[in-house]
C-alpha cells in the first residue's frame, strides 16, 4: 500500500507541475492543498507548501500566499530564490497594462541611447542620430538601436555632424555645456574620482536644472560617498522629472536601501519591474527585501498589502501630482524638489500655465535658508503639474517681475526666428546673454544655398538635401565640402534622411519649409509633364513597342533618369544625333520598366518604346537636352482604301517573315534575346495609332542605318511604311542572292 500511495502521490505532483506550466494555477493549487491535507500531523513538506504559495500568488490570492510564506520564513525555510514568482506577480498586478514611454525633455533633441540631451551628434546612415559617446560605448556598433538596420562602414569611426553640432551650439549653449559637463563627470566617476566627477555635476546642474541625468548621476556619486539622504533627494528629483525613466527608480531604491527604508525600496523595485520585467538586479533586490519582510524578527509586524503601497502604472503621474496638492509643503514635498542644501541651488516651479502650456510664470524656490521664498509656491492642479517637465529651454518663459526687471530671460528658438529676440546661454547669468539669434540660413544646403529639403547626412558629418547630393555623386563619389571619398556609401544606393534635422525645420521654419516643399513640388510638376521640356536622350532609334535596353553612365543622364524616377513619369524621349541641332526632330517615347543600380553609380535601364514625336522646340535643362514636342498617330483609312491597305500588310508580313526565317542561325539567335519574337499580325491594323508591332520590331532588326531609319517614325500613313518595309526587303534578299 504504501508503495501504492507513493506513486499516486508522485503522480498526482507531476500533474501538478505540468498544470503550473501550462498557467492552470487553480488546478496545481487544488492538488497541491490536497496533497498538504493528506499528510501526517506536525509534518510539514515546505517545498510542497511553498509551490501552493507559489500557485496562490499567481492567481491573484497575494494575502494567503503571504500567510504561505511567512510559515516557511518562520521555519527558516524560505530563502531568496524561491521568492521569484512572488516578486514576479506582485510586478505583474502592479503593471495592469504596458506603462508609457519615458517623455524626454529635450524632445526630438533626446538621445535614444542615453536619454539626455544630445551631445557630439552622429547621424547613422540609417538617419537616426546618437550621441558620439554613447555609440562608441554600444556593444553591437554596427547596428542602430533604433530601427535595427546595419550601418555597414561605420564600424570604425564615428563623425560628428557638423550642422547639427553648430546649430546646437548657437541655439542651445547652456546646454551643450551642461551634456560636455556631464561627459566629463562620467570619465571621472569611472575612474573613481569622485570629487571630481561631484563638482562636473554641480556646475551643470547649476547651467541646466531640469536634466534628470545630472541628478541620476549625481545620487550615484552619493551613494559612493556614503551621502544616503543626498542620493535619495537626488534621485527623487530625477524620478520626478522623468517618472517612466527605469535609471532613476533604481537610484532611489538603493538609497532607500541604505538608509533602512525597505518597504520604500521594496516599491522602487517593483516599480522598476513594472518598467522593465527583465531587470535581473532588481528582481533580486526586491526577493532580498521581501525574505527580509517576511522574516519573524521585521519591526513591521503584519505585512502590508504591497498593491496598496504604490500606484498603479496607469496613475502614476497622478499621485506624482498629488504630492504637490497639499495645503502646506511639508518636508517630504520640499525635499522631493528642492535641490540639496549643500549645493545653494534653486529648482524652478510653475506658478501659472496657460492654456496652450506655452507661457509660464516661475518662482525660484530656494534652499530652506531663505524660507521666505517657500510662501510663493502655489498649489498645482493635475494638468498644470503635468506641464512641468519642459522640452529643454525651447517653451517661452515669462518671468515674475522681479526677475524681467534684472533682464534675465529664456525663450526657446521657435519664437526667437520672427522677433529676433536674444538667447539666453544662462538662466540667470546677464554676462551670457550674447546676441544670439536663429536664422532660417542656419539650416541651407551649402550647395543649393536654400532650406535643406528631405536633409541627408554623409558618413563624413555633413549634411545636404537629397537631390543635391545625388547630383554631386553623379560626378564625383566624393564628398563635396571635405572631399573624403564616398563610393562605399554610393554603393549603397539607399540616401536616408536625417530624421534629427527634419524635426527641427519642420518645428521651427514651418513656413520656410512649406514654401520650400511649393518650390519643389513646382519643379516635379513641371518635369511631369510630357510635352513641354520632355528629357530628351540623344543616343540610338527607338521604335514603339520594341525594347531599349540602355546603359547609363554619363552624370547629366543619371539626373535625367533618376528625375525620370521621382516624378513618376518614367518616361522620356529618345532621338538620334544631329550634327546641326543637336538631335533629329523625330523621335519615340521610352517607357522604364526596371533600373538596375551598380555601386559607382552606373545604371542599367530597361525600357521599351511607347509613342512616337515631333520636335517643336529643342532646348536644353540641367546639362541635358529638353524639348517641346507633339505626338505622331497614323491616319486612319475606311472601306476600299482599308481593303487595299489589309492585303498590302499581309504580303509585307509573309515578305518578313520568310526574310528573318532564312538567316542564319547565329544572327537569328542574338535577334531574339535582344529583341524577342516577332510579334504576330494585329486583327485590327488600326486599333494602335502607332500601326501594327511588328512593323517596328522588323524595322529595328534590319541592318539599315539610323539616317535611313528616321523617316519611318515621321509617317503617318501605314500604307506607305508598309509600301518602304516591301522596298527593304527587296532589296536585302537581292543582296543575299548576290
């Protein structure tokens, strides 16, 4: 019997297992609870008791898998490793549904990498940009981080971008010195030179006092410094200026950690596995803390419901606000936004946002050495609380108006452009506030000197609109301003536009860039057009219907094909040369069917013949010729004359077809793979304006020569075409005969 009851119970413990597996949490806590109750009294199986506790947690019933817990932590026999799924459903109940974004200050001006604002900006091929520093510090340095595409070349070397870097150091001087700052503190915090590192962080704490980096890295070197209470007022404060950013929610909770505070700490690191459930670390943390809580000897006594220690993801910004709708700002709110008293600086507060969230009122709140200036803060409502993390200085400001009277003033590039008002490269230095102005030339092309248009970024740093560009690499692979060769990245034949520069021009010249958006479209419509400055290449004799497979390698083609292209035409004129003119003034519309790029820039082009033309007027564009022209259709003709014309075409046809069935084979072999088949007799001789196909395709495949050929295209009667194919041919099998 009791090897009987042994299997059952082993069976009953492997189903278990595998129902805990497959998620079906009621039915292993079924079994498990049963197993419990059929053993003997005073004998406890913890390990059995444990994975009920486990069950109950995961289906939501957290207080009686605490009792669970607190049993074996009792007994000394829980450890750390065996609170994962704890830790993991206490996370999970907390998540709700996926907690938003981390919301940069800097805006488009964020680095993706680090969060901060962007400094040394490198543009990947890709069109996404980093900071310099964070790329050379990437494990994979080859692939973006963003849209995952390989940067092939950029293994190597990083270049900064030179526009972007010029127009941030005008536009936002402040800070670019606090992220140079920064940089540096970092290179002297790994290198265990704490003061040093402190004292780069002060100062750009003191240039820029909303980047919660600073304050991250800051707590960083207090907790190095044993300064627990200074980590934790920093880290609050960049937990407040970044709520969804997971950096900061680790900082607080190791100073919380130190100080003794574990409840608190145990909630930061939940909150750091709401953000991101694979934070190894932290889920250890939060295990460590929660055996040390459910440990006999806590001073808490009960555990606390944990759901009811910290909000919801979903309500987070709320109780953020929250803290600041009190009737008194106790030393918790003030020590959550004020900067440290060792450091005599001051965090700004709203006062009043208007409606639009682009006007704000500030009132410095300093240190509680001077307490008086702790009686001008207001209490904030939800939605103007919300507004306090700004997008670096680039919201206007306006100032009390003690603060107006001392000049000290930060408007943001976007309203400097129209009233030509002076950057401030400090909040409240008057020595810096140099006249600094935004400029729509701040952002031209150096090439086509005009407002950069779908802007591209060389992996040399340097930065020109698209078609510019390509009209450059149709002459030189090189770089046009450093020379530096560029046939690798021609090679790859996929110009990305600098997402970075767009954003800029597209928020602060909305109207330069939509006049210049008109200007190009302007240009695309008038190349659209199939009948006045239609791109003409001069090259060999085209026929409707007959493929023209062409090979394009001089640059001014390259532009006309590639213009071609973007319009959507794909469509140009061919004619054949004219020692006098330039070209013929009859010619045949092409058709592209396919482009096949090849890494120096040359292109194959395949094409077939569409209408046939008249040369109006002969001009030329951009290196190329151009003409004005009007399409050629063949005369129609109606009952005897029709007659006539049928039995005509069917002697001509059966004449063509002996002649090309009588070469030789060689000859007759290269025929086809270049032209095709010869097409076979149309029903209807007249339902093509240009007459039947294989009229043309008969004429490219004799040997006469383009002179000969030409008047063919100008004939607007098939009775006569039809009546000088009969003379050809005649006379081709007279020579053959010869």
């Amino acid at each position: 019997m009791g090897t009987q009851e042994g299997g059952s119970t082993s069976l009953m413990l492997e189903f278990a297992a595998q129902a805990f597996q497959a998620q079906n949490f009621q039915l292993a806590c079924e079994i498990y609870e049963r197993q419990l109750q059929e053993q003997q009294a005073g004998v406890v199986d913890w390990g059995l008791l444990l994975r009920r506790a486990d069950c109950l947690a995961c289906t939501g019933k957290l207080k009686d898998a605490f009792q669970l817990y607190q049993e074996a932590a009792a007994q000394k026999k829980l450890c750390v490793e065996q609170l994962e799924t704890l830790v993991s459903c206490l996370a999970g109940q907390l998540r709700g549904r996926e907690p938003l974004p981390p919301s940069p200050h800097w805006g488009s001006l964020t680095c993706k990498e680090c969060q901060g604002f962007i400094y040394e900006p490198v543009t990947l091929p890709c069109g996404h940009t980093f900071c310099k520093k964070c790329l050379d510090t990437q494990r994979c340095r080859s692939q973006c981080n963003l849209c995952r595409a390989t940067q092939e070349g950029t293994e190597h070397h990083f270049r900064v971008n030179v526009l972007l870097s010029n127009i941030l150091a005008k536009w936002f001087p402040s800070e670019v010195q606090a992220a140079k700052l920064r940089h540096e503190g970092n290179a002297l915090l790994s290198d265990s030179k704490l003061q040093e590192a402190l004292d780069k962080y002060n100062e750009a704490i003191s240039l820029v006092s909303l980047d919660h980096l600073l304050y991250s890295k800051r707590s960083m070197v207090h907790l190095s410094l044993k300064s627990h209470e200074m980590a934790l007022d920093d880290a609050e404060i960049a937990c407040r200026l970044q709520p969804h950013w997971l950096q900061g929610h680790l900082r607080k909770a190791q100073a919380l950690v130190n100080l003794g505070k574990t409840e608190e700490a145990l909630k930061e690191f939940l909150y750091v596995l709401v953000l991101e459930s694979g934070d190894k670390m932290a889920k250890l943390e939060a295990q460590k803390l929660l055996l040390n809580m459910l440990s006999p000897g806590h001073s808490q006594g009960d555990l606390p419901d944990i759901l009811q220690m910290m909000p919801h993801p979903s309500r987070i910004k709320g109780s953020l606000v929250n803290s600041f709708n009190t009737s008194t700002h106790g030393s918790n709110t003030q020590r959550l936004y004020r900067v440290n008293l060792d450091y005599k600086k001051s965090v700004m507060f709203p006062e009043d946002v208007g409606p639009a969230g682009c006007k704000t009122s500030w009132k410095l709140m300093q240190t509680s050495e001077d307490k008086t200036e702790t009686k001008n803060l207001k209490p904030l409502s939800a939605d103007k609380s919300l507004k306090l993390p700004l997008t670096c200085n680039t919201l206007k400001r306006k100032l009390s108006s003690e603060d107006a009277s001392e000049g000290r003033m930060m408007e943001g590039p976007c309203k400097l452009l129209k009233r030509e008002v002076p950057v401030s490269a400090n909040d409240g230095d008057e020595s810096s506030s140099a006249s600094l102005y935004i400029d729509p030339s701040d952002l031209d092309c150096s090439l086509c000197m005009r407002l950069l248009y779908e802007p591209v970024t060389t992996p040399c740093g340097h930065t020109y609109c698209l078609k510019c560009l390509e009209r450059c690499l149709d002459h030189n692979p090189k770089c046009p301003l450093c020379k530096e060769d560029l046939s690798e990245y021609l090679a790859m034949r996929k110009f990305c536009k600098t997402d970075l520069m767009e954003d800029l021009i597209a928020k602060y010249f909305p109207e330069e860039l939509k006049e210049r958006k008109m200007v190009y479209e302007e240009e695309m419509a008038e190349l659209s057009n199939l009948n006045t400055n239609v791109p003409i290449f001069v090259c060999t004799m085209a026929y409707p219907t007959v493929p023209c497979p062409l090979h394009i390698f001089e640059p001014c083609y390259r532009l006309m094909i590639r213009r071609c292209m973007e319009t959507g035409t794909k469509q140009f004129g061919m004619c054949i040369g004219d020692p006098i003119k330039g070209f013929a003034d009859y010619g045949c519309i092409l058709e592209i069917r396919n482009v096949e790029f090849f890494a120096d820039g040359r292109s194959v082009v395949d094409s077939i013949g569409k209408r046939r033309f008249k040369v109006i007027r002969h001009s030329q564009r951009d290196g190329y010729n151009t003409a004005d022209i009007e399409y050629i259709e063949d005369e129609k003709v109606q009952g005897e004359h029709y007659a006539e014309l049928l039995v005509l075409h069917d002697a001509v046809y059966d004449q063509a077809y002996t002649w090309f069935t009588t070469l030789k084979p060689a000859l007759k072999s290269r025929i086809l793979s270049h032209f095709g088949p010869m097409p076979t007799k149309d029903t209807d001789l007249q339902v093509n304006p240009n007459g039947p196909a294989w009229c043309w395709w008969i004429l490219a495949v004799l040997p006469l020569e383009s002179r000969a050929q030409l008047p063919f295209l100008a004939m607007t009667s098939l009775k006569d075409r039809l009546t000088s194919i009969r003379r050809v041919l005649l006379f081709m099998c007279r020579t053959r005969t010869r």
